[in-house]
C-alpha cells in the first residue's frame, strides 16, 4: 500500500468526502495545497523561533481565509459553515497558530464588527480586515478572569462624547500585530460593552508573551489600557453585555472544532506512515500489536472527531446550532486531537521530541486549545447545565 | 485579447497507477485528478496576458464528467467561462485535437494556449495538431511570452538543448508552455465561490460529427519487469571485490 493510499484512508476511513459539496473538495483541497507548499515546510522552525511568520499575512488575505463567510459587500466570500470548517481543518494541519490567527481575525475580530458594529464601522474595517491591511484582536480574558469573565476588571467610564477605557487583558492572540483591538469593558452602568479601539492611542500597549512552551507559532500578548479614550462612536452599538462576547467564542470554538481535526489527522499520518518504516527487532513496527492497537485507537478518535464537526456543520447550516451543541464538541475534540497527538509523539520514539517531526508541536500547540475558548472542564459544565438543567459552575 | 486554453485532466503525479486487466489502460477508480502541469503555465500566462491587455480567458477541455472538476479550477483559478467536449471514450491525440480544434474555431480567439504535453500519455502532440487544424502559426515549449498587440504579433522565448530560440510570429497562433513560464497561482476562496456563477457550456462530442477514428491504437500497457532481488556480497573486501569483478563480467556481462 503506498504512502497516498495510507494517507488517504487515515483521513477520511468512512469516506465522508462523499457527502462534501464541490464547493468543500475545491475550499479544502486549495487550502490544502497552500498549507503544505508555503507552511509545512517551515512549521518547526516557525514554531522554534516563537513568532508569527507575519509574511503569511498578505498570502492568507489573497487565498481569502480571512472573513470568508461574510458577504461579498464586506470583503467576504459567502462560504457555508461546512466549507469554513473544512479550511480551519487544513489551515491547523499545517499549524495550531496559523488556524488561531485566521480564527481570531475571522471568527472574533470581523464577526464582533459584522454582527454588533454599526454599518459604518462595518465598512470601514471588514472589507479591509478581509484583505489583511487591518489585522484585529479580540481582548476579554484578563489576568484575573478566564473562564469567568464576568468577573472583568476593565472599565470603560464615559467623559464627554468619549469613553475613557482602563484595564488588562491577557493571552490575547496577535495582540502585538493588530491594529485595531475589539475590547470588551464594563460601562458605567456595569454592563458589558465591545469597544474598537486602535492600538497606536496613547495608552494602548501590546507586550509579546515570550515564555510559551505551546503555540509558539501565534503572536500572544497582554493588553495594558491607560486611560484610552476613544469616541463613543467607536463602541459597539449592537453589543448589550456578555452575550455578546460569548456568542463570538461560539464562532471560534466551530473553528476549533473543525481546526483540530486537522491537527489530529497530520499527527496520526505522521505516526502511521512513521510506524510503517521504522523497524524493531526485525519488523516495521507497523506489525506489532501495541502499535497497532494504538493506531486504531487514534484513528476511531479522530472519525469520531470527524462525525461531530459534520454533523455540527450540518446544525450550523440548518440555522439550529446550539452553543451547548458547540461546546460538546470543542470539549470533545481538542481534548481527542491532543490525546492522538500525544499518542502520536510516542510512536515516534525519540524522534518524537524534535521539531523534525509535527506530532511534538501539534501536542505542545493542542494543549493551548484544549484550554482557550473555554476550558475543558468550562465546557463540561455548560454541556451538564444544558442536559440537566442545573448550573454547577 | 480572447485567449482559449486548452486543459487536460491527468491522474496526480503522485498517484500509484494500476493497469487495467484487459492491458488498454489504466483502473480510474480512487486516482485523484488534476490540471495537466503545464496546462496550468497555461492558464496562468493566460490569466496574467488578461490582466496586462484586457479581454477574456476561455477554457477548453475534452473527456468525461469528471473533467469538470478540473474545469471548476482552472475557473477558480480566475479564468471567465469554459466549455467542455463531453465523451466518456477513449481519444487518440488526432481525435482531440480535431474536437478541441472544431470548437476553438466556432469560439473564435486571437491565441490559443496549451501545456507543451500532458505528464499522463507525454504525447505532446495535441497543441501542434490544433495549430494545423487550424491552419495556424504555433510556437512550442515556450520559457517567455511577450504580446505586440499593436503590431499583432508574438515574440517568444523557447527552450532548447543549451540554448535559448527566440522566434516571433503573427497571431492567432497557438503556443505551448513550459515549466519556467510563469509560477501559477493557487485557486483562492473567493475565486472558487466566483467560479460557482460563472458559464461552463457543455458540449457533446458526438454532436460534433466529426471523423474521429483514431490513428493511433494502444495495443497493450503493460509495467516495467520487476527488479530480481539483489545479490549482497559479504566477506573480506579483497575477496568481495573480485568477486563484484567476476560478476559484472561473467552475469552482468558489463565488463
């Protein structure tokens, strides 16, 4: 069996291509052959350097991953949910950090403006965001608030026609490259408002998060907001407290969803193919039962991975996906895509601890995503409230 | 200008091909299938001669449904319409270029751009047999493409054994490309999407009755000899040697 043949069947083993539209095959085989022309090659020396490769940023504006089920009126595509999905697959196969850079522009920054900002802030920043003259971020974790984020410090206090912003906020991803910041603050009243605030204002500073042994390939930054005043017609109009803020994680955790499945698959065909050609004791180690046995673990993971995203997308399609359903799913897949890469890594013996090979970084990067957007453990209990009708937080 | 492409659809060069039992071809079932390489220097000198001058890029492809798909690319790719010769039957390189030739001529063009072969069968004979159909100048295996639109002609660079021709012709003419010419670009998202609204015109290649009977025939295809398992020599150097020295004489018979 050659190496196409084997590819072929750890990715797609119940044949769910059959079921794709021509508009999914052509969205993810040309995702695809960017990812593995223009990232794979570089991925772990990306990765070791600790930045986002900012040279990808006009590459990913032309083949279009940044907004792209947005309307063609601000710079979108009008790609279904199903097809967006399938692009956040190849964009993680090549890297966590590429797949959370196009998810923080698409489905936090533009999808903030697109759905609470005025029809003035959308033209002036979705069409440009689309091209990747404008990159944003989407600052609502604090130092002190994550899984609660109720619990934000941030204020913004009105003064006049402005509001006055203070507080911090932290991991927030390309923090550092943007240059407009969607920040989420309490108003005067306590309520939760999104404000778009540009990151040259006096008193905006973005400092780069060095100390990471995960995700090295994203830009990630904490926020420090010194009494930024912005005009009051840079805040939000259509945002009215935290849902709004959490309906856009909603949005980034289906591009996890989907995301991670890429990450699972590169790292289970890297381990198989691997498995096939390393030797022990007088056999590919393809042909011993542990390995074996480990194999078609990972691989009924990853279908399983592969069964939820679709049928997610099929929700998201129909216009009845629910946050609940979305939170099941990211719990479930960040935390399966981790395990096969962890898997991954073993199979590749000592070979599995260098960069040489992906299943390390995808492990390292995974245990980002097993947490962000919601933590494991977030995600359980939004899914417990859901079936049982009972807060447990 | 309005520039015909001609396109063929060619089993990926990564894909393990399996002959059919009967010998007359290869088993389609699970290839995964591509523009021609070439044809995609193509369809980009086509794209960016458009972008340069102004006018209209149409792709012309022959063969079953599944060509459509890499139809659908080359639309994506930024190309403005297509029209596909429907047939499910196996087409010698005459029949192809006597049907690719029939339509370009009812489309009308001012150049006609091709791949300098298809990497499946390497034939390399359908853009040369298009030029005669047409009765047209042609110039093949071309490395740079310069159009004199005011004084109607092409001056192009061709790739020789340690040597570069450079040749210029009037147009409509049909010209072939070689890897070099250009670097493709990648179909992009919005583009696919476009590609969804835009004319793919369907033409079947029986309507066209032509006299398609094939010259060429493939009698059989058939694999290369499988190697014999190599013979490992071990022991002392000096004694290996001479036998290595004995064997290429007396089996291999190349000393």
């Amino acid at each position: 069996m050659d190496i196409q043949n084997t590819t072929e069947k750890l990715e797609d083993f119940y044949q769910l291509q059959d079921l794709w539209t021509e508009e999914e095959t052509d969205v993810k085989n040309a995702v695809r052959r960017f990812v593995d022309r223009e990232v794979i090659p570089h991925a772990g020396e990306w990765w070791q350097q600790g930045e986002f490769p900012a040279h990808l940023i006009p590459m990913l504006a032309e083949l279009g991953v940044f907004g792209p089920t947005l309307p063609e009126a601000y710079g979108g595509s009008g790609l279904s949910p199903l097809a967006y999905g399938l692009m956040m697959q190849e964009l993680e196969r090549g890297d966590s950090g590429l797949r959370s850079f196009a998810s923080v522009q698409s489905g936090l920054a533009m999808h903030a403006i697109y759905r609470y900002g005025s029809e003035e802030q959308k033209q002036e920043y979705l069409p440009r965001m689309a091209k990747g003259e404008i990159i944003g971020c989407f600052g609502l974790t604090e130092p002190d608030a994550g899984s609660d984020p109720a619990a934000m410090i941030t204020r913004a206090s009105e003064e006049g026609d402005s509001y006055v912003i203070s507080g911090a906020k932290r991991w927030i991803t390309n923090g550092h490259l943007a240059q407009v910041a969607v920040v989420w603050a309490k108003d005067d009243a306590g309520i939760v408002r999104g404000f778009l605030v540009p990151t040259q204002l006096p008193g905006f500073h973005a400092t780069p998060i060095h100390t990471k042994a995960s995700m090295r390939m994203s830009a990630t930054s904490e926020l420090y907001l010194d009494r930024v005043r912005v005009p009051k017609s840079f805040q939000l109009p259509e945002a009215h407290g935290l849902g709004a803020p959490l309906n856009c994680l909603t949005q980034a955790r289906y591009g996890i969803v989907w995301g991670t499945v890429g990450a699972a698959m590169d790292a289970l065909v890297e381990a198989s193919l691997y498995a096939k050609t390393r030797t022990a004791f007088g056999r590919p180690i393809a042909a011993k039962q542990l390995v074996q046995s480990h194999i078609v673990g990972m691989e009924t993971r990853l279908l399983n991975m592969q069964l939820m995203a679709r049928q997610l997308g099929q929700l998201y399609l129909g216009g009845t996906m629910r946050y609940a359903q979305v939170s099941m799913a990211k719990r479930h897949n960040a935390r399966a895509a981790l395990e096969i890469a962890r898997m991954a890594r073993e199979i590749l013996g000592g070979n599995g601890i260098s960069t040489d090979y992906h299943a390390i970084r995808h492990m390292a990067n995974l245990e980002t995503v097993d947490t962000y957007e919601g933590t494991y453990e977030i995600h359980t209990l939004i899914v417990g409230r859901d079936l049982l009708g009972e807060a447990a937080f | 200008m309005k520039i015909l492409v001609t396109v063929k659809q060619v089993p990926d060069t990564a894909t393990k091909i399996q002959i059919r039992a009967d010998g007359q071809g290869i088993q389609e079932d699970g290839i995964k299938w591509v523009i021609n390489p070439y044809d995609e220097f193509a369809i980009e000198e086509a794209l960016r001669i458009k972008e340069k001058q102004g006018g209209e890029v149409v792709i012309v492809a022959l063969g079953p449904s599944r060509v459509e798909e890499a139809v659908r690319q080359s639309l994506a790719m930024g190309a403005d319409r297509a029209v596909v010769i429907s047939t499910d039957a196996a087409v010698d390189p005459a029949a192809a270029a006597t049907a690719l030739a029939a339509v370009c001529g009812e489309e009308g063009f001012d150049l006609i751009l091709t791949g300098k072969q298809a990497v499946d069968d390497d034939s390399a004979q359908v853009g040369p047999m298009i030029a005669a159909n047409l009765g047209l100048p042609q110039v093949t295996v071309v490395l740079k493409l310069e159009v004199d639109e005011a004084g109607h002609r092409l001056r192009a660079e061709r790739e020789l054994e340690g040597a570069t021709e450079i040749v210029e012709l009037p147009y409509p003419a049909v010209v072939t490309a070689q890897r070099g010419l250009n670097e493709p670009r990648y179909p992009t998202l919005p583009n696919i999407m476009k590609a969804k609204k835009k004319e793919v015109r369907r033409v079947s290649m029986d309507s066209l009755s032509l006299a398609l009977d094939p010259r060429v025939t493939v009698n059989r295809l058939f694999a290369p000899p499988e190697r014999p398992e190599p013979t490992i020599l071990s022991g002392e150097p000096e004694e290996t040697a001479k036998e290595l020295v004995r064997l290429l004489h007396s089996e291999a018979k190349v000393l």
